[in-house]
C-alpha cells in the first residue's frame, strides 16, 4: 500500500485492477508494489505526473508459490531371512 499524488490535470486509471486517481488528489493504492512495475505507469513516475508520497512500511504479499512435493521415501529392500 502506498498514497500516491496524481499532478495530472484529469483523472487517472490505474491499470491491472488499481483505482482511478482523481486529479491533483492523493489516493490510497493496494498492491502499488505489483502496479507500479506496470510500464505506463513508470512513464508517469519518470514523467512526474505520478508521486509516492508514503510508501508502505510492511511488505506487500506476493503471489504464492506453487506447493512442493515430497519426494517418496526410498523403498526397502526384501530382507533374506
């Protein structure tokens, strides 16, 4: 989560499922970790039409990996009695 300040005289859609960010505002994003690797929005970062002004202070979650499988035990061999 982070607040971000939109400069832009209009309202700005945040892409991959992020909120609209009204113009000349500061907005509260969810996944901004996940959002802000998004291409047009870096061009608005560089662009200075885009601001973080407070980045999160926990880390956002991640997608979850896939589960591991345990390996099979080893088999016994037949004992010769």
């Amino acid at each position: 989560m982070a607040i971000i300040r939109n400069s832009h005289s209009s309202n700005l859609g945040l892409p991959m499922g992020g909120p609209e960010l009204r113009a000349g505002s500061e907005t509260r994003v969810e996944r901004w970790g996940q959002i802000k690797d998004h291409p047009v929005v870096k061009m608005w970062l560089v662009a200075g039409v885009l601001d973080e002004v407070e980045a999160a202070t926990q880390a956002e979650p991640k997608a979850e990996p896939a589960p591991v499988k345990k390996a099979a035990s080893p088999k016994k061999a037949p004992s010769a009695n």
